[in-house]
C-alpha cells in the first residue's frame, strides 16, 4: 500500500502512515462501515429475538394442543371400549 501524501511504501491495514502522519481515509471508512454494519447486525438479531420468541411459542402450544387432542382421542377410545365390555359381561351374565 502506498501513502496517498507522502508516497512511502505502507505496510497493510496502516492507518497513519509513519513518515507523515497522514490517515488513510479508505482504511478508516472501512472500519467504520465495518463497525456499523456490525451495529446493525447485533440490532437485527435484538429486533428479531422476540419474533422468534412468538414463533417458538406458537409451535410449542400447537405441540401441546395436538398431544392433548391425541390423549382425548385414546381415552375417548378406551372409555367406550370398557364400556361396551362392560355390557358384554352384563349381557352374558343375565
């Protein structure tokens, strides 16, 4: 890298050059646009968090409300089944 003031031979990511003391504008802009996109980045991820949250809790409560309509089924199942035996027994018994 060459120093836009003086012409001295720069090593790279140099901000000021060591013989005349100037800065390099391209490296310093890179930074800071590297800083704000960086900004903007962990911003995104504190905006994004509670939609997320929302999304999460809407999968966990379909989760809960399909296993519960699944239990309601099985037991809805299993209560006319005793039942019904129940009035097989009866039946044979008489």
């Amino acid at each position: 890298m060459i120093c836009s003031n003086c012409g001295a031979q720069l090593p790279e990511e140099t901000e000021l050059c060591p013989y005349c003391g100037a800065a390099d504008d391209n490296i310093i802009e890179r930074k800071q646009e590297d800083a704000i996109k960086h900004y903007n980045d962990e911003a995104y991820k504190i905006v994004s968090a509670p939609e997320r949250m929302v999304k999460e809790t809407r999968l966990f409560l379909w989760k809960v409300a399909a296993a519960v309509s699944v239990a309601f089924i099985i037991l809805t199942f299993i209560h006319i089944t005793m039942r019904n035996t129940i009035q097989l027994q009866e039946f044979i018994q008489a």
